[in-house]
C-alpha cells in the first residue's frame, strides 16, 4: 500500500520507509527537514567524532570489566566475619556425676523387730497365716481362707511387715512370696519397688 506524505503530500514509495512526526505519517526528507536533520552523506571529520565515540565507549566498558572482576577477587580474599573473625566455640562435654539415690532403710532396731514378729505370730495364731518362713533368700507367707477375706490395705500391711522383719532395706531384688496353704500354689508377691503386695 502506498502512504502518502501528510507534509508535501508527495507519495512514498512501496520500497520506501515511512516516518512519523508528531502522530502523522511524513516521508524521508520531510522528516529531515522538520527535525531539522541536513540530508548530506557524512564528512570525514564526523566520521572520525564517531570513531572517538566509539573507542570511548569500549574503553570504559574494558574499565569496568577490569574493575568488577578486581573487586570480586579482593572480596573473596578477604576474611569473613562469620567464619573467620569471630571466635569458634567449642562446644565441650562436661561429665556429670551421677548421684544415686540412697536406699532408704529399716528399722531394725530391737524393740521394732519384736513388734514385727508379734504381729506375725498373732496372725498365725487368729488363722490368717498358716506359717512364715525363710529357708533360701526369698521369705514364704502361707495364707488360710481368712486371708483373702480382708480387704487390700490390711494384706498389704500385713504382708509389708513381714517384708520389714526379714529384709533391712527396700531393694528392687527383694521380695516376699506368698502361697496357699491349702494347694501350696503360688497366689501372690510383695515388691516394695513394685507398689507393695501383687495378687495373682
């Protein structure tokens, strides 16, 4: 399509370039003369200003090269603060002594044990024992039937009791076994680290 030059109205050709000037559609030579741009082929004095330009601009560009790569080498050279200049932590293991909690002890003072074996005796005497005894490390209470018609805190009082008069302190291994008088079957245990008296 052929536009046409909106200043002299002369026709711009299919080969040609358009141009614009202020929003119209203005050929070649119109938009030199309103810009107010001389159509002459450049001497030899402008070429050589734009040689100077040119060789200007590449040497701040090389400048610039040169200075950016300088920079990342001295800062990659210099110390960081993080790693370097702060001092390092060491972190030691501190031993700490382990304190074992003292087993506490018994009573077994004379007056005390004898209270002990009277309570153990009447219990035997009123039928709720048949018999105790300790013939290797682990005590044995026989119970009777009256036994098991007590409620739990009075067997495991009763059973803590024989607990104190044979051991003399509360240790996780010790324990009292109880068993049937009548079938001679195990029926129960007493382990103070256990919460007392387990029937089974």
């Amino acid at each position: 399509m052929i536009e046409i030059c909106t200043n002299c109205e002369g026709k711009i050709g299919m080969l040609e370039k358009a141009y614009l000037y202020d929003g119209n559609i203005v050929c070649r030579l119109c938009h030199n003369k309103l810009n107010n741009i001389h159509d002459r082929p450049p001497t030899a004095k402008s070429k050589k200003k734009v040689r100077v330009g040119w060789c200007f601009f590449f040497a701040m560009i090389v400048f610039l090269v040169i200075f950016v790569s300088n920079f990342d080498a001295t800062t990659k050279n210099a110390p960081r603060p993080d790693s370097e200049t702060k001092p390092r932590k060491i972190h030691k293991q501190q031993s700490k002594t382990i304190e074992e909690e003292p087993v506490p002890t018994l009573d077994k003072s004379p007056a005390i044990q004898k209270e002990r074996l009277d309570m153990i005796e009447k219990m035997i005497g009123k039928g709720v024992f048949c018999k105790v005894e300790c013939l290797a490390t682990i005590p044995k209470v026989w119970v009777m039937s009256r036994f098991y018609l007590l409620d739990y805190e009075s067997k495991n009082l009763l059973i803590g009791v024989v607990y104190a008069y044979y051991f003399d302190s509360f240790n996780q291994f010790d324990m009292v076994q109880l068993k049937d008088c009548n079938s001679g079957r195990v029926v129960g245990d007493y382990h103070w680290n256990y919460g007392g008296l387990k029937m089974r």
